[in-house]
C-alpha cells in the first residue's frame, strides 16, 4: 500500500525576485529582476502533469499567506509602514520550495511504525523563519490520518532546511530503510544552513533506530560554490545515491559507511574532472528528481539548464547509454523557479505512504491540475518589477487570488490559520 508521493509547492502570486538567500547564487544574481509568477506557476504544474505521466503519485502544497501580516505585526509594524527589504521578506513566496516544508522519515523506518514528518524551521534566512507555522497547519491537516505523525518545527537556534538535507536509500520504498542527515559546519564565505543538532533532534523525534542513521557532513567547498543545500549536490532513491564527487566532506568515509549497512547501494558519482561544482550549481544537475518508474528503472527528471550545459548533457547521456541504473532522462522547463535558485527537487516534498490515508484535498490527478491552471491563469500577476513590491494594489491582487485557490480547493479554513500553532 505504501508508495513514494511527490508534493509539489504551487508557486504563489506574490513569486518575485528580491535576492533574499545569501549563498544562492541564482537568488542573488537575479535580485531587482522582473519575475512572472503566473508563468511560474504554470511551469509547476506543467512538471505535476509530467510526474503523472511517469506514473508517479501527485500531492499539492499550497501558498502561504503574503504578505505575512501576523509576522509584520510581531516586528511592531504593517506592510506600507514596513522598511523596504521587511517588505521584501515578508512578501517572499519561498514556500513554493516543498523540500524545505519538513523532513519525512516512512513508516517501515520508525519505532512505533507512523510516517513521521518535522516541520523544518528555517530560521538561518529572515524571509522564510516565518514559514513553519502555517507548513505545520497544512500538514497537520493533510496528514491527520493516524498513520502519521507531525512534529513542530526544532527550536532556535539550531537551523532545520527540511527533506533538501536528507536522503533515503532502501531496497524499495515501503521496505526499511538507511536515512542520512547532511549538516553543514559554518566558517565559509555562505551560511551553513543545516545544524547537526537539529538533524539528531529530527532522528530521535522520528524514533530512528541510530543504527540505520547517519551524519554526513556536507563539503565546505560545495558550500562555497553555491550548493546551499545538500540536494544542489546530489540525491537518492531507493538503492540509488547520484553525488558530486565533493559533495561530501570526506566522501570515502561516507560510502564505507553507506555500503556497510546497506550492501546494495548504487553510487553514481560524478566526476569533478568532468563537470565542476559551479557546472553542477548553475545546471542543478543534482536538483533532480530521482524516481522509480513502473517498468522498475529511474528516471532523471532535470531542469532545462542541465540540457543546455556543454559538460553537463553529454555526461548525462553517456550515464544513460551505460548500464548503470539510470536509464532515462526527463526535461522540465521550470526556468522562472530556477531563476530564484530553486529546481525541480526543489519545488517537491517525497512522502512515502498509502495515498488512501492522505487528506484527498491535497492530492492532484489531471482534471484537477486543468482546475488549477485556469484559476492560475484568471488570477496569478503575470509579472511583479522590483518598483511594485509595495504596490497596495498588487498586494490585494496577490491576496484575492490565493483565496481563491484555496476555495477552489475547499481548502478556506486554512486562511486563518493560528500562528502560534
């Protein structure tokens, strides 16, 4: 019963591009830009569609409120009286990025046999610290069958980024499985976002057994590349881990260990002689989504960026020609998230679970999806310039259309959400 779920973030009306996330370096670079938040959605919900077409199961996280008034009014003032990069960070649509939303350990993995989930609490970047209330109320509901378990977020200060610091490698999905926990240590020229304190809180919340765990650093280099989060640098399915060759501070240690407690594993690792760490940052080579496919082979799902790399393509399709375990490589456009340095990895949280026990408001197939984009298209701005952040009729524009949203999807008692959840 239970299966892998992708639950993919709809990018919100307020999507602009303000450079909030030092150490991203698409973020920054793309700071004052003009962004398109009703083609950014569109793009999200065209890569859903080609996530069902691979027959792979579809769940919908949904935009948080923005401008974030409740956040606004705990700093002692409200959206027009706010100081310009306030306004900014309050206005963020960075929830869009579901792998930041929790980190998710399956039931074949705990002791008391729940999925479990730990709201991440992002508090290393101002504009997303204000996003674990309302993930928690959304999952809590989406989740509310008692076969889950939803934890409130680790406290300050130890910094919690969610599923894009954590893998699983298992035999198959619904068989017990190996977690691993990607932390960073701080002193490099980016913030290192994930505490290892925090990654032990998560495994002794989700009642891991500390045998089947482990605690790998994340390498400083990567880091200072750009590789913010460990799922810039590489990601996992199953027996499959696909890794930057410097993707982990002491990567022979890490394989030992891997291979040890779980002999099947699959490394697929890219040489760096082949494509670099900035290769690997600017084409989100690794930001994938590694899936399994129903004929039992995986499926590279990739940005756009990585098709159109000189060094990061031709490996690609020699990877694939190999007989190794990938076989098949699958090109989405979602240009206007990577712009703002989040890929297709990025915009999904994986859930593996019976879809039965899930909430069915929060899981998508095609007709819903055609729902979805005609409401995008009505309501979402087409564009947002730097110049109308503070627009009092773009900030009632974005404000209608999510309430929409979320009454086309029956979903309106989540617009009062309780903060102090």
């Amino acid at each position: 019963m239970l299966r892998e779920i992708n639950f993919d973030g709809i990018v919100g009306p307020s999507h602009n591009y303000a450079g909030l996330s030092p150490g991203n370096l698409a973020a920054t670079s793309n700071a004052g830009a003009t962004s398109h938040p009703r083609a950014a959605a569109l793009q999200g919900l065209a890569k859903m569609r080609a996530n069902l077409a691979l027959g792979l199961a579809q769940g919908i996280l949904l935009p948080h409120a923005r401008p974030d008034h409740r956040w606004l009014a705990a700093l002692h003032t409200d959206y027009p009286r706010a100081p310009r990069h306030i306004q900014a960070q309050a206005l963020s649509a960075s929830a869009m990025w579901a792998a930041n939303a929790a980190t998710v350990s399956p039931a074949p993995d705990t002791a008391d046999g729940r999925c479990h989930l730990t709201v991440a609490n992002l508090v290393t970047m101002p504009h997303r610290s204000h996003e674990a209330a309302e993930t928690l109320a959304q999952l809590r509901l989406a989740f509310a069958d008692a076969s889950f378990a939803v934890h409130a977020p680790i406290p300050a200060p130890f910094g919690d980024e969610g599923a894009a610091n954590h893998m699983r490698l298992a035999e198959r999905h619904d068989a017990p499985g190996i977690e691993v926990f990607v932390y960073g240590e701080p002193g490099g020229p980016f913030p290192a976002r994930q505490a290892r304190q925090a990654s032990e809180a998560v495994a002794r919340a989700h009642g891991l057994d500390p045998e089947r765990v482990l605690f790998v650093q994340q390498s400083p280099q990567a880091i200072a590349a750009g590789a913010f989060h460990n799922d810039v640098v590489a990601v996992a399915n199953e027996q499959v881990l696909f890794t930057h060759q410097q993707a982990f501070a002491v990567q022979g240690d890490f394989y030992a260990a891997l291979r040890a407690k779980l002999p099947s594993v699959q490394i697929v690792e890219v040489p760096a002689s082949a494509v670099s760490l900035e290769d690997a940052v600017r084409s989100y080579l690794f930001n994938a989504q590694l899936v399994s496919l129903r004929d039992g082979g995986m499926a590279l799902v990739l940005p756009r960026e990585a098709e159109a790399h000189p060094r990061v393509w031709p490996w690609l399709q020699e990877m694939v020609a190999g007989n190794g375990p990938i076989r098949r490589l699958e090109v989405v456009d979602v240009r206007e998230s990577m712009a703002n340095g989040g890929g297709p990895a990025c915009l999904r949280l994986r859930v593996v679970a019976d879809p039965a026990r899930v909430d069915p408001r929060f899981l998508v197939d095609a007709a819903k999806l055609d729902r979805l984009a005609a409401l995008i298209e009505a309501e979402w701005p087409e564009s947002i310039s730097a110049g109308e952040i503070g627009d009092p009729a773009l900030i009632a524009r974005i404000e209608t259309a999510r309430a929409r949203l979320f009454d086309l999807l029956d979903l309106s008692d989540l617009l009062t959400v309780n903060h102090a959840a």
